[in-house]
C-alpha cells in the first residue's frame, strides 16, 4: 500500500467512528462517537440504552414516537443515552481525563424505512457535556459525507456572549424526510 492510499487521521478515525455507530440500538438514529487523546481512541460510545436495561428494538418501539414527542425535545422521555454521552461515561468507567482530546461523531436518520447520513452535531445537553469534560475539539461528519470541526472553547466563547440558544440553527433533529 503506497502513502496516499491510506486515510488521513481524521477519515481514520471516522471509519472508526461509523463502525461504532453500527452498535446503537436505536429505532430513530445510529450515531457513534469516539474520543480520540495524543492520537489514540481513549473511548468510544453510541446511542444506546444503559446497561442491563431492555432498547426500544426489545420493546418494539420508540417512547418518544408514541408519546409524540418532536425530535430534538424532552430527552429525559427516551430510553437511550447519547453516543457523545456514552462516549464520556465509558471514558470516566475507565480513569481516562478527557482534557484536551478530540471526539468524532457520525450518524445516520432511521426514517420511513430509510437510512440518511446527517449532520452529527451535539445537542444542548452534550455540548454542555463535551465544555465540561475538557474535549478540544469535535469532528463530525455532515450529511453531505464531508468532515467538519468545531473548536468547543468557541462555544463558551458565544454562550458567554449570547445564549446558547443562539445554536438552535446548528441542530436539526427532525424526524421529517428532507
């Protein structure tokens, strides 16, 4: 294999990253996340039910679909956990600092009978997680299959600034075809 047949760092680790979003075991999304220290993954993480408890293909539904709960809202009523945030509590079951790491994420919609790739970006809640986990930087995986980065520091920059509602136009959790 010659140099330029093999994938830079950040496509190798998003080949990474799409293979741990395989493991999820939601109706809705297949999202993973790895969080990657001084070149090495440290964690990985995807959307998933906690540990010991039954996911919603055991069920045979998504909660928040019966109860009509429009995506992006009232997390507390999904029986999954976040792959950002399954990311950072396998790292913390395992002693390892975060600060200064980076964290992938990619995802696909589950829809209609059909897989999507989406734009990957944190909600609220894990976005608040990833400041204060100490992450540096995120690179995700837009729904054209372009890598994208974020420097999270920004973040606090803006919220200090203006509300962290200033982000609503950065996450689209809609279940809606588009």
């Amino acid at each position: 294999m010659t140099e330029n047949q093999r994938p830079d760092w950040d496509n190798y680790f998003m080949n990474i990253t799409r293979e741990v979003a395989r493991r999820s075991n939601c109706l809705c999304v297949r999202i993973g996340a790895i969080i990657v220290k001084n070149g090495t993954i440290i964690s990985t993480g995807y959307v998933g039910s906690p540990r010991k408890t039954k996911d919603c293909y055991q069920r045979g539904s998504c909660l928040r679909r019966e109860l009509n709960i429009p995506s992006g809202q009232r997390y507390e009523l999904c029986r999954s956990v976040h792959a950002e945030q399954n990311a950072i509590i396998n790292a913390a079951r395992e002693n390892s600092s975060l600060l200064g790491a980076d964290m992938y994420l990619y995802g696909i919609r589950i829809f209609g009978g059909e897989e999507k790739l989406i734009t990957a970006t944190p909600c609220f809640i894990c976005k608040k997680m990833m400041i204060n986990a100490g992450l540096k930087t995120l690179v995700y995986m837009d729904k054209d299959g372009k890598i994208q980065k974020a420097n999270i520091e920004e973040w606090q920059d803006r919220w200090q600034e203006k509300d962290m509602l200033d982000d609503m136009d950065i996450y689209d959790a809609s279940y809606v075809k588009k």
